[in-house]
C-alpha cells in the first residue's frame, strides 16, 4: 500500500472517529470525551500503567447528566466510571454490532481484560438510514467474534 493511499485512509478514519464521538456526546447522555491530564488521573486512580492512555477514547457514567468532566467529578463518580474505546463506521447496520468490521491493538484487548466490567468497546453506526451504538464487554464481544487475525504493524 503507497503512503499516499495509507496517509488518506488515516485521515478518512480520524476523519469518521470523530463523527462518532459527536454523534454520542450530542445525542445520548453519560458519555465524555476527557484530556490527557484527566486521562493520566484516571489510570493513576485505577493504578493501571500509562501505556494504555490509547485504548480509550471516551469515558461513560450512565446517570451522570449536563456536568463538565473535572477532577472532583472524576473523583466522586470513581466507582461510576466505564473507559470506552470507540470504533466507528458509516456502513448502516440495523443490528449494531452484528456486520461490524474494525481494527484493534493487543494493547485495547488487554486493558479491556484488565478492568472486565469496567470497559466498554462502542461500536457506532453513523448512516443515513439510521444510526446507533452498541457498548460490549471484552466477554460480551468475545462470544460474537466470528474471526479475529494478527496483524504486525512495523517501523523501520
């Protein structure tokens, strides 16, 4: 694959990441989008290595409605907390997650071994023809797994 072709990809996919972030955080309560202080904080509080600051995008607490992320809301809705790593697409997919093509790094499946009930992958389905989301558990997503390959990603 050229470097062109791959760069654009990049792009086209940062590109969809974000609509989906929007697409939750305009559209169903809980869900937060944090800094990369506060995503330090939180593993800190968790006492989980930083290593795994990218294998999570969003962060959710289910009744938590119309307050801005802090580090006194952080900590008060600790138990509260579910780390979320975001996987979007465009193809319209009536039954979220089932059709579901994505990427994953070994790094995102073992924090979502790590904290079990604690994380969620989100699948996001932005189409016209409608759309929706899909929050997994690693055990949840584990059982519908039809095919699941390696794939090394080197630089030189």
């Amino acid at each position: 694959m050229s470097r062109k072709h791959s760069f654009i990809l990049t792009v086209s996919n940062n590109i969809t990441e974000k609509e989906g972030v929007i697409f939750l955080l305009e559209n169903h309560t809980g869900f937060f989008k944090i800094d990369l202080a506060i995503k330090k904080e939180l593993l800190d509080l968790f006492k989980i290595e930083h290593r795994f600051l990218q294998s999570f995008d969003l962060i959710y607490i289910p009744d938590l409605v119309g307050q801005t992320i802090n580090q006194g809301i952080i900590k008060t809705h600790l138990e509260d907390i579910i780390f979320v790593e975001l996987k979007t697409t465009k193809k319209y997919l009536p039954e979220n997650p089932k059709g579901f093509f994505f990427g994953a790094t070994k790094n995102e499946f073992d924090f979502a071994e790590i904290l079990k009930e604690k994380f969620r992958f989100c699948f996001v389905s932005i189409n016209e023809k409608g759309s929706s989301f899909s929050l997994q558990t690693i055990d949840e997503l584990n059982k519908i797994i039809k095919n699941k390959r390696i794939q090394f990603q080197i630089n030189l």
